[in-house]
C-alpha cells in the first residue's frame, strides 16, 4: 500500500482554482522531488496536504497511510505521522523553540499512549540534533523562529523533523536561502531520515539539492498540474534547460 | 463621654434594627450612613483614632460622585442597597452552609481546578467542602507549616497579620502610614473603602531585614472570605525588602459584586517591594450576566533615595476590572516596574494600567502592559507616566501590547504624558496584533490542538510579564490564562 496517495486533486483558494488534478503516489522509503516554476502551486499543494483553513479541496482524494486525509485536522494529520517543512516559517515571538518542541513531542507520544518524556532523556536528545544540524544550543531557548536568519529558519524545521520523526516529510524549498555549509548539513539531515518506513517530499528549485539527496521520482508540477514525471535525470535536464523546452514538450 | 458607654450606647442602638437573634447580630442591614461607620468599627473594637478616621473618610465620600471617565460600561450602583458589615462566620454556621463533600460542589467548578492542575487537597478547601481545613492540614500539615512561617517571620522582625490585629497589636505603624500612600478622599471608591473597610494584610519589615520567604505560600493556604473591602498596608524600612503575592488563580465565588479594595505600600531608603497579583473572580456566564466589579485602588510610594516597588499583575476574572497599581516616585533614584497581563474574554470590560509619578531625581519606571481580547471583551489600557519638575534626567519606558483573538472583541490604548522637566526621557512603544492564521497553522502542523496552539501564542505574548512573576504561580498563571480564553477559538 503507498504512503500517500493522491489523487485528481482539485483545491480553490478565495475561489480560485490553484491545483488542477493532481495525481502521484509516494510509497515508503521513496523520495520524490517536486519541481516546477514560481506561482505553480508546491506551496498550495504542500497546505492542502497539511490541512490549512482556507484551502478548499473540491474534487479528489488522498490516503495517508491507510487514512483518509481530507476528514482530519492539521493536528491530526501530524500526529498520523505528516511533517511540513515550511517554505516560510513563521516566526512565535515568546515562545521558546525547546518548548515548542517538547509540546509537539509529547503531543504526539500521547496519541501513541506513551508518557510524557523526561526532561533527561529529552535534554539529551535534542542537544545532539542541534549539534548534528551545526546550531547553537543558544537557539532552543530563543523565540520560535523569532529573528532567525532566513538558513536558520531552515535549519530549525530540519531540527524539528529529526526530532518528531514524521513517516513523510514534506519540505517546502527547505533548501532555498541556505548557504554552501548549511544546504550540506541540512541533506545530511534529511538523508538521514531516509529509510525503508518513511516518505520524503522535497519541493525544490535547485539540482544542487538534489546532488546531496537524490530522489528516486522528479515531478514537474505547472499551473497545478503534475505534467512530467522522471527519475533523477529529469533534474539534470531541468537544471541544463530550463523549463521552456519541458513544457513545450508537455503541451 | 468615654468610650466604654460609647460602646455600650452603639450595643443598644443595634436593638434599634431589631435584631433579635443571634444570627442576625452579625449582619449590619443594608444601607451606608454614620451609625453603620460607628457599628463597623465598635464590632472590630477600634481605637479611637480608626473611627475618626473612618468617619471622616465617611464624610468626604458623602461628597464624591462616582467616576464615569473610565471605559466600563454598568448598571448604577445603589450604594444604600449594598450591606457593609458581615461578621466572620463560626465553624458552625460554615459547615451548615458546606457542601458535604466534592460529589457536592459543582462539577464545572471542579473541572476548573482540573484544568489549572491544583492539587487535589486543595480543590476541597477551596471549594469550601465541610472539614475540607482537616484534609488540608493532614497533607499540608498547614498548622505545623504556618508555625513554621510565623516563627521565622518573627525571628527576622517581619510583622504579618490581618489588619484588624495591626490595629490591635501595632497601632502606632498604623496611625503612621494608613493613609500616607492613599488619601481618604483619593477617589470615589478608595474613600468609601476607607470608611467601611472589612479586613485585610499588614505587613512590615523593619530596617536591613530581607523577608525570608515569599509572602505568598503561607497567604494562599490561609486567605479566605476577605471581603469586599479589603485594605493592604505594606511597609519596608530602610533596606528592607519584601515579596508579596495576592490572590489565586482558583476561580473565586463571592456573593458581593462590588469589591473595592485598597493597598498602599511604602518603601524606604534602598528598600524594595514586590508586590503580584494573579486575579480570577467570577467574571460572569458567556452572556455577561454576574460577575465581580473590581474597582481597586493600589498605590505605592517610593519614599526614600533608591528604592523600588514593582508591581506584577495577572488580570483574568472579574466582570469589571478598574484597577491602576501607581507609583509615586519621590525618593531620588528610585525606581518603579509595572508588569500586567490583562485578559478579557466574553463580555469582561477591563480598564486597567498605571500612573508612574515620577518626583525624585533620576527616577526611572518601566511599563509593560499586555491586554488579551476574545469573544466580545474590551480591554483597555490607561496609563499615566508623569514627570514632575523636581524630577531631573527621569526615565520612562512603557511597552504597551495588545492581542485580539477574534474580530468581536476591542482593544484600547490611553497613554498620558506629562512632563514638566525638560530633561526626562520617557519611551512609548505600543503594539496591536491577533493572533495569525500562520502561526495557529504552523503550530498545529507541529501536533497541538487549536487550544493548544492558541495557548501558546498567548502565552508567548505574555513571557515578558509571567518573567517577573514568582516561579510556582508563572505556571498557574499560564494554565489560568488557558482557562480564561476557554471557547475563544474555533
Ligand atoms: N491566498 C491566496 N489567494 C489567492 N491566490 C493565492 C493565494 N495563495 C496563493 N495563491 C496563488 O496560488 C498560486 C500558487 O502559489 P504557490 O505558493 O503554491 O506557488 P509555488 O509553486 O509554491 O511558488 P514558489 O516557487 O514561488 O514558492 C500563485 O499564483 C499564488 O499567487
Ligand atoms: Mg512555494
């Protein structure tokens, strides 16, 4: 059975119809890249997997692990086991990044009939996730994403993903705004998550991404379609090309 | 004629109304004049000079209107329906009126404990279950415990007691500084305080000394029924310092709407005082019916170089809040911090913030307000920051945030300056945000309820105030925050 899979997805924002009839299918252990030029609708496609308010479906299905995706509640849906990486983290001023963490953690080992985790344990264990992203123990007690700079930001959703360990990771251009040290600390993160039990989802603009983690499935996503699919080559193309020739082709 | 037959001839007088039982001895009937000031205080047997202070705090309230500048809107007060004395209760007549146990008392009270995660002994006391003190007294051994606080009060020279036994025991304290921070005729509800009021706390700490405990943990075990006109009178000599934690964050019930109470503070040279509140009576049902109308007076008076008073507060009851913790800067140097977290939710109307008077040289005031609206609350914030020509190189900074939860509620802001010398500096930053759809989605893709998420955001809005309170009751006062902005989602 996939992880997730959707299909002719159609979702409105206000009204307007931003996803055209989305289908893909990402099984356990895969990851796919999705790729596709400003304003295509990665990021919309990225909330409506997530749930936001707002963003309303009005044909299509999707399954998540054996659910039915659209009848739960953002909450839900990560509890499930759903991560997104922010494009855009927001920033919570006031409320601590290690509380934030700790909250989502346990929020999720409640839902699993497990106790809280003690504060040794968890101590532990996050101070070795923020060494392994290259952070300062200094940002977990600062103000969720408050005055990060824009790889930081980044580096932060990574940190909370190695964290919650979700069974698909969906990351939107975690890469952008990374410099050369960082994009290497965040793949390396990422790929560490890589693994037979979970599904990653990278929305990105860059092959560069894609030298550290290589997918398995590229997807070209236009207008709200999904109008090529590939292997790993189909980045190469896209980075060699451009997106001109690709949609021609498609049209 | 001496005060014995006085007393006697105020006995008879009783008879006057007709009480007969025993019982209804103890309740002066409804209605304010000379006589109910004189029968108030001949049953706490005052001295002398309490009553002639009474009475012509009587006498200046008969002259007063009430305000209206405020930004609360109530039905009239009628001053002459409202009853002014009730004895304290015996054992007997409490145990009467108890529930027999907490199968009795009512279950939406108790989910309320639950929520703020008080412990379970004490949601009976606080509940007022029959022989609920003995449970308490078994866990808490609350006896051994008080005796322990009183002694080592006592060691350091710390005087704690009601005011009732201050008048009793330290009269001269009192004759000294009741009323040096507060005038009788300061306003409308500070003089009728003063001619009527019930009981409350007197503390002093004498010079060099440092209290050796928060002055919270024993007053939360012990503080019950003080009344509708509390009065607090706190003094720190020379070097002395004092913390002091009033109220509770357990919902509390009275049967008086109005409460008007007073506290004044007075700190001397180098001395300082911390004085926090955690405020959470009845605020009335989701339609704005009942509820407390707290309009307090509290003022504190930097009296001597080099001393400081802060005051923290968490505003999350009552139905109306008119309520202003000032600061007289007169000591050069010294310095006043007012730190409040106002929340209304429903219909509450809150119009709260602060006056720093600043008199002394080089004085400084820090101001951080933040006032929560949800449902259809208004919460206002008036602050006066006034710079007196004496007061050179003085410094203010106020930050003054508000967060609105929904698009029913108002928040407002009302800052006056005045500064006579030229040389002060004083800072206004105000902010005005809600709650965003990114941030409730962002948390919530992280796995937390709406609530949760909701709580989150609010209470990182208030870091800044919950920072200055004593660590235990930070904690409650995040739970009771949650509980206030209970339905204000979704
Ligand atoms: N709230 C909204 N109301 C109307 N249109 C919206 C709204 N949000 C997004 N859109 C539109 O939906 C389209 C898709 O936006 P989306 O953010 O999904 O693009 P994207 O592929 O992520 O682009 P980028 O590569 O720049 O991040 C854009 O045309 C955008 O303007
Ligand atoms: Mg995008």
């Amino acid at each position: 059975m996939a992880l997730l899979e959707i299909k002719n997805l159609h979702a409105e924002i206000d009204g307007s119809e931003i996803l055209k009839g989305i289908d893909l299918t990402v099984n356990a252990g895969e990851v796919h890249a999705i790729m596709g030029p400003n304003g295509s609708g990665k990021s919309t496609l990225c909330h409506v997997l997530g749930g936001r308010d707002g963003y309303e479906v009005t044909q299509g299905t999707i399954t998540f692990d054996g659910h039915d995706l659209l009848e739960m509640e953002t909450e839900e849906r990560a509890i499930a086991g759903m991560l997104l990486g922010f494009q855009h983290p927001v920033e919570i001023p006031g409320v601590k990044n290690i509380y934030l963490l700790k909250e989502a953690l346990n929020a999720k080992r409640e839902a699993q009939g497990l106790e809280e985790i003690d504060t040794f344990t968890f101590m532990k264990q996050v101070r070795e996730l923020v060494a392994s992203m290259d952070m300062d123990d200094a940002f977990l007690h600062r103000g969720v994403n408050a005055g990060f700079s824009g790889g930081e930001k980044k580096r932060n959703e990574i940190l909370q993903m190695l964290l919650l360990e979700p069974k698909l990771a969906l990351l939107d251009e975690t890469d952008s705004g990374l410099d050369i040290d960082a994009l290497k600390v965040v793949s390396d993160g990422i790929n560490r998550m890589r693994g037979e039990a979970r599904g990653i989802i990278l929305v990105t603009h860059y092959q560069r991404l894609l030298n550290y983690v290589e997918p398995d499935m590229v997807h070209v996503l236009y207008k709200g379609k999904i109008i090529k699919s590939g292997d790993k080559t189909l980045a190469h193309r896209l980075e060699a090309e451009g997106y001109q020739e690709i949609l021609q082709e498609a049209s | 004629m001496t005060e014995t037959q006085e007393l006697e001839q105020l006995v008879k007088r009783e008879y006057k109304y007709g009480f007969t039982t025993d019982i209804e001895q103890e309740i002066i009937p409804p209605g304010l004049d000379e006589d109910v000031v004189r029968m108030i205080s001949a049953k706490k047997k005052e001295p002398e000079f309490m009553l002639e202070w009474r009475l012509s705090a009587f006498r200046h309230w008969q002259t007063m209107t009430e305000p209206e500048w405020a930004h609360v809107h109530y039905p009239r007060i009628d001053y002459q329906a409202l009853s002014y004395y009730a004895a304290p209760k015996s054992q007997e007549e409490l145990d009467a009126e108890a529930p027999e146990s907490l199968d009795d008392v009512d279950p939406k009270l108790l989910e309320t404990y639950e929520k703020l995660g008080i412990p379970l002994h004490e949601r009976a006391a606080l509940a007022g279950v029959k022989g609920a003190n003995v449970a308490v007294d078994a866990v808490f051994d609350s006896v051994s415990v008080t005796t322990t606080f009183k002694e080592k009060l006592a060691e350091a020279g710390v005087i704690f007691c009601s005011f009732s036994e201050a008048v009793e025991n330290h009269p001269e304290l009192v004759k000294k500084y009741l009323g040096t921070v507060v005038p009788q005729g300061d306003n409308f509800f500070a003089a009728l305080n003063s001619a009527v009021f019930s009981d409350g706390s007197f503390v002093y700490v004498p010079k060099g000394v440092k209290c050796p405990m928060e002055l919270s943990t024993y007053f939360r075990i012990n503080a019950k029924n003080t009344g509708q006109f509390e009065r607090t009178l706190i003094i720190a000599e020379e070097g002395a310092s004092v913390s002091y934690l009033e109220g509770c964050t357990a919902p509390q019930r009275d049967e008086n709407q109005l409460h008007a109470a007073v506290v004044e503070l007075v700190a001397l040279d180098d001395a300082e005082i911390k004085y926090s509140t955690v405020q959470n009576w009845y605020p009335g049902d989701e339609e704005g019916k009942g509820g407390i109308y707290n309009f307090v007076t509290k003022r504190g008076e930097c009296r001597g170089d080099r001393s400081k008073i802060t005051w923290t507060q968490v505003e999350a009851g009552s139905a109306i809040t008119w309520k202003y913790p000032s600061c007289v800067l007169k000591g050069d140097d010294s310095v006043g911090e007012f730190y409040s977290v106002a929340v209304g939710n429903n219909y509450q109307q809150i119009d709260s913030g602060t006056k720093m008077i600043h008199l002394g040289k080089r004085t400084r005031s820090t101001i951080v307000s933040k006032g929560i609206s949800a449902g259809h609350a208004e919460n206002a914030y008036r602050g006066l920051v006034h710079i007196g020509k004496t007061a050179t190189d003085a410094r203010n900074f106020t930050q003054c945030d508000s967060l609105l939860i929904g698009d029913r509620c108002g928040a407002h802001t009302f800052p006056y300056i005045e500064a006579k010398n030229a040389s002060a500096q004083v800072e206004h930053e105000a902010t005005t945000s809600k709650v965003s759809d990114d941030q409730m989605f962002y948390l919530r893709s992280r796995g937390l309820s709406e609530e949760d998420a909701m709580n989150m955001v609010v209470s990182g809005f208030c870091k800044d105030v919950f920072n200055e309170l004593p660590m235990e009751f930070a904690v409650e006062a995040q739970a009771l925050l949650a509980v206030s902005l209970e339905g204000s989602v979704g």
